[in-house]
C-alpha cells in the first residue's frame, strides 16, 4: 500500500517537472525586442488594413488573431483575440502605440495596459460606407501621416461612390433580395438580419436584404429562409473542405423552394474583405455586384 | 477497494503512523512546490522583465522602470495570488463535496456552482448593456464577477434550501435536486445565448474556458477574504468528513454534530467556488484532479488532506497559468484548457495503473 502511494506521488512529480520542462522551453522565444524605436500594434483586421494601405506597415511590430490581411500581416506576432488580450502579451511586444479598433478588451486588460503608459488610439469601428473615411484619418492621425491619411480617403471615399453608383446602375429597378448566410453549423442557417455589415455591403451593392425581421445574426428555421425567397445566397469563403457544397446547400429543404435554388446562384467572398469596412470596401462593392447582375 | 478496507478494518499502529507521517512530510513538500510556483510565476512571463533585476534595483535602492513595475506588480503578482487563492478554493471545495457527498465524482458543478455562475455571467453579458446606466456605473467592470457570485450562491441556497426538511439535510435530494436545477438554468442560459449577438457569444466563450489574465488589485481584495475565511471554515471539517466517510449514523454516534457540518461545508463550498467562479471564469478538472492525487499518495485522512489540497491546487493552477501565459506567446491561453490537458492524461494514467486497486 505505501509502496503503490509513493509511486503515485512519485507520478506526480514526474509529471510536474515535465511541465515545468514544457513551460521552461516554451519561454526562451518569447523575449520582447527592444531594439530600434518602439512600433505599432494593431488590433482589428480593418485597422491593420489601413495601415498597410497608408504604406506604414513596417512600423507594425504586432497584431491581433482578426488582422490577416495583407499576407505580411501574417508574419507578425499574433497577440490573441481582441477582445481576450493579455496585458503581460501585449506589453511584450514593446508597443510604443496600440491602434486598438473599438471593442478591444477584455476592460481588465486595458486597465493595465493605461497605467503602463502605452498610448491607446481607440478607433471606432463602423460598418457603413461614409465611416471608411472617417476611421483613415483616424488611423492617419494616430500614425503622424494626416496628409496620406486625407488624400487615401478621399480616394477611398471617391471609389466606393463610383462603386455605388455603378451597381445601383447595374441593380437598375429590379434588385435582387440577397440572404447572408454567416454559418451552416449543424445544418441550421446563422443569417443576417438588419443592421448587420452584412447588411450594409448588401445594400452598397445594389442588392436588398431578404431578411428584415430581425437584427444581427441569428438562426433561422427553414420555413423562415424559403419565405424570406431569396434570389441570391451570399456567404463567407471558408476556404478548404469547411465550405459546404452548393449541391447539397440547394438540397436543403430550407433552400429548395427559393428563387435562389432555380439558379444555382451563391456568391462566396472572403470574409474580411467582404464585411471588413477598410480600403477595399470599393472592390467589395464591385466584386458583389458583378457577382449579383453580371458585368 | 480491497487493500484500503483491510487498512481500515485493522490499523496496525505502525502503518497509520507511516501514513500520517508521510502526509504531515506532504504539507512540507507542497508547501516548497507552492513558494517555487509562486517565484517562477513571478519571474516567467511573455516580456522581458526580470524579476531578478528587478529585486537588484530594489536591494539596491534604484528607482524601477515602469514596464518592470507595472508587469511585476500589476499583472504578474495580482496573477499568481489570484491563481494560488483560486486553485486552492477549487481544490478545497472538491474534496470537501467528495466527503460530504461520499462520492468521487463530487465537484463544485454537483451543488450548483458552476450552473449558477453560469447563468450569472450569461446574463450580465447579454444584458448588462440593458440595465440602468445607474448600476452599471456603480459595477463598471465587475458586473459579469458580481453577477457569477450572485448566481452560484443564489443556486447553491435554493438547493440546499430544497434538500433540507425539518433541520436536516438530505445528500442524496440534493444531489438530485442539483441535476435538476443544472437543467433548468442551463435552459435559461439557452434562452440568453439565442439573444446574444455575436460579440457576446465570443466573450461568453472565453469566460466559460476562465482565464486569471483579468487579475486585479481589486478583485483580490474582494474575493481573497471571502476565499481565505471559507478555506479556514473548512480547515475544521477534517473529523466531521472522516466521520461522514462511514455512513451519517456512525457519524452521528461517534459524536460529530452532522448537520452542523453539513451547513459549514456548504457554506464554505458555496463561498470559495462562488468566489473563484466569479474572478476567474470556468476552470474545471482541479477540483476532481487534486483530491484524488492525493488520496492515492498520503490516505484518506480528511484533516491533513484539506490542508495538501490548498497547497497542491494553488501550486497546480499557478504552473498551469503560468503555460497558458507562455505557450503561444504573446497570445494565451485559456487556462481551462490548460488545467484539462495538463491534468487529464496524469489523472488517467495514475488511475490505470492502480485499476485493480480501485474499485470506483
């Protein structure tokens, strides 16, 4: 008995160093670099747009797990979800400024991170196209380079209102009830309701939103979708084998009996540029709207 | 179970000396584990700060740096004890429930904490932009802790006001009571969850994984106190649970006042998890994990145990929050996960390797 009790705490402590070991190793990577002039973290996908599109991206010494656009975004050090940051995390990355989108959290968090001294550029997040501008100059402000931030706006501005126009063009007087589908977990439909950026992108492209009954997302029942008759399905580009099969979508009892099913007509976009709100929006607007009527 | 009633059945003087011998060495070692946790928590971290300079400027009278003050005092201090008070209350709880329950599965979700908390929180992030600008004000920032410490103590009452008829307590009402009440807030959860926007269910997430990464000053001086009194009540259950062990009349003939035992653990189990649920989230797996450890190395013995138990889940939630903090640097962790994944595999292979010793 006393023999099998020693080993177990023997067991014990086995398996303590080997997590000691694990922790041990994993931490010699992680020293901050304090080297050179202290940089920028971004937090936000679209934030960290605008700052690749205002040619700073190389004072970026960090990111958040949202900000995967451009692809050198990519490279840099991930601190987490925005609103699930670390204050021991962020601070070793030595940010001398944190362009942080609206939402950034958890507020513990930020708390820290204010009595640490870091400066914290809040930036409010929209979606809506007349706030893209807004957010550059902010963001523009925030970076020293108010003069790129003014002349990208307005050129973003300028755009997205050639965008619009042409696709309301395109719309001419029969636009088509588009239904933003957000997620097919389990076969239920998360769909968009009002208010949503999905909403709003639906609307810069000439489309109108088939479901109006609702705000934000949420799951509808299949008699639901076949009433709400869209004539278009637009959901997220997942990429790889996530992405559910037209096929089988439109086998769906939930899909079968819309006007969408008799086209076979599903547009699938990357999500960030898509409902991201940063300098693509114009080609968003664009792409949706060839995807909707045709060039 | 065999070699354990044998034990029992005749205590040779000798092996109950062993046992307690090694279990009273137990609070020695634990005690070393929890102050090494405790420095390397201090000292391991995703910056560049260094405890040990840190302490050198200190010695040596020269002002800190700020980045050194801050992650020191301000995050990586108010962590570690967070992580040692909560650790120990989890662990605590679990082996007090185990006893009083006399069941090994017993954790803190069997009375109702974790459902309770649960739906608290749920709540608070679902409607906490809802409520009057009034209190909000006044909660600010701690709205979803307050509100998880109102849930699993409001739970943990109302179920052991159902299991108690004529001043006493039935276990077995209220372990069932307990699944019943489990149901019914997890539906009133349901309902919040289908309210919740996007942004909510992701927050939701992360608070149901639990995480110390929020660990302030005040949060440690709100819920240490109330931790640190349900640990000391339940430092005096020793005899009561040993007792319980062999059923509640031989408890009650042996002279331990059951009933009053029953209302301290309770409302030690109800104060410490409440507490520890409410500043740190879901963590699972250190009330199940440490008592059993425990009792396959020093006994059964409640009294020693209690006390082993604190040291053992301070020490093992603090190295856990220390890999969730490190292992994908700067990003982290969330420390249910970690407790899960550290802890699981060690409990399996300790319990495979005793199976014929076990009967469970």
């Amino acid at each position: 008995m006393f023999a099998m009790r020693s080993r177990a705490s023997g067991a014990l402590l086995t398996a303590l160093s080997a997590a000691l070991l694990a922790v041990m190793g994993a931490m010699t990577p992680a020293q901050g670099d304090n080297a050179g002039q202290p940089g920028v973290l971004s937090i936000g996908g679209s934030v960290t747009e605008i700052v690749y599109a205002l040619g700073e991206g190389d004072r970026l010494v960090a990111r958040d797990t949202t900000s995967t656009f451009p692809v050198e975004a990519r490279a840099l050090p991930d601190v987490g979800y925005m609103r699930a940051l670390s204050p021991e995390g962020v601070l070793s990355v030595s940010p001398g400024l944190i362009l942080s989108e609206d939402g950034a959290g958890p507020p513990e968090t930020m708390e820290v991170l204010n009595a640490s001294g870091v400066e914290i550029v809040t930036i409010p997040s929209v979606e809506t196209g007349p706030g893209i501008a807004d957010k550059i100059r902010r963001v523009g402000d925030a970076l020293d380079v108010a003069d790129k931030a003014d002349a990208l706006a307005a050129n973003v501005e300028a755009e997205i209102a050639a965008a619009r126009s042409r696709a309301e063009d395109l719309a001419g007087d029969a636009p088509k009830r588009v239904l933003f589908v957000l997620s097919m977990q389990g076969g239920r439909v998360m769909a968009s309701g009002t208010g949503t950026a999905a909403a709003s992108i639906i609307e810069l492209a000439g489309g109108v939103n088939a479901v109006t009954e609702f705000e934000g997302y949420k799951p509808m029942t299949d008699e639901a979708v076949s009433r709400a008759e869209p004539d278009v399905i637009l959901m997220m580009d997942r990429g790889g084998d996530h992405a559910i099969a037209n096929e089988v979508l439109f086998g769906m009892p939930a899909f079968q009996p819309t006007p969408a099913a008799e086209t076979g007509a599903i547009v699938r976009m990357d999500g960030l540029f898509l409902l991201g709100f940063g300098p693509r929006t114009a080609k968003a607007v664009t792409d949706l709207s060839q995807h909707l009527y045709g060039s | 179970m065999s070699a354990a009633s044998e034990t029992q059945a005749a205590p040779t003087p000798a092996r109950a000396r062993d046992r307690r011998a090694l279990a009273r060495q137990a609070h020695a070692w634990l005690a070393l584990l929890l102050l090494g946790s405790c420095i390397a928590s201090l000292a391991i971290g995703a910056s560049g700060a260094s405890l040990w300079s840190a302490l050198w400027h200190m010695a040596s009278g020269e002002p800190l740096s700020q980045l050194e003050r801050v992650v020191l005092f301000d995050i990586r201090l108010p962590r570690t004890l967070l992580g040692l008070l909560v650790g120990a209350a989890l662990a605590v709880s679990g082996t007090v429930l185990q006893g009083l329950f006399r069941n090994p599965l017993a954790d803190p979700g069997i009375v109702g904490v974790s459902a309770g908390a649960g739906l608290g929180a749920i709540g608070a992030i679902v409607l906490g932009a809802s409520l009057p600008a009034a209190i909000r004000e006044v909660a600010g920032m701690y709205l979803v802790p307050i509100a998880a410490f109102a849930g699993s103590w409001l739970s943990v009452m109302l179920l052991y006001g159902v299991a108690t008829h004529r001043g006493r307590t039935s276990v077995a009402t209220m372990l069932l009571a307990g699944l019943a009440l489990t149901a019914l807030t997890g539906a009133l959860a349901g309902i919040l969850v289908y309210a919740a926007d996007d942004q909510q269910l992701r927050d939701l997430t992360f608070w149901q994984m639990g995480s110390l990464a929020g660990a302030t000053w005040s949060k440690i001086l709100t819920a240490g106190p109330l931790i640190l009194l349900a640990l000391l009540g339940a430092a005096f259950l020793g005899r009561a649970l040993n007792g319980l062990a062999m059923g509640e009349a031989t408890a009650m003939h042996l002279g331990i006042h059951v009933q009053r035992a029953k209302n301290l653990a309770v409302l030690a189990v109800a104060a410490a998890t409440g507490a520890a649920v409410a500043v740190s989230g879901g963590i699972g797996f250190v009330g199940i994990v440490v008592p059993h450890l425990l009792r396959l190395a020093t006994g059964p013995d409640h009294g020693p145990l209690l006390i082993n138990a604190a040291l053992l889940g301070g020490a093992l939630l603090i190295w856990a929050d220390v890999a969730a903090r490190v292992i994908i640097a700067p990003a982290e962790l969330p420390i249910g996960i970690v407790t899960a994944v550290l802890g699981a595999p060690v409990f399996l292979w300790i319990l495979l390797r005793r199976r014929g010793v076990l009967d469970l």
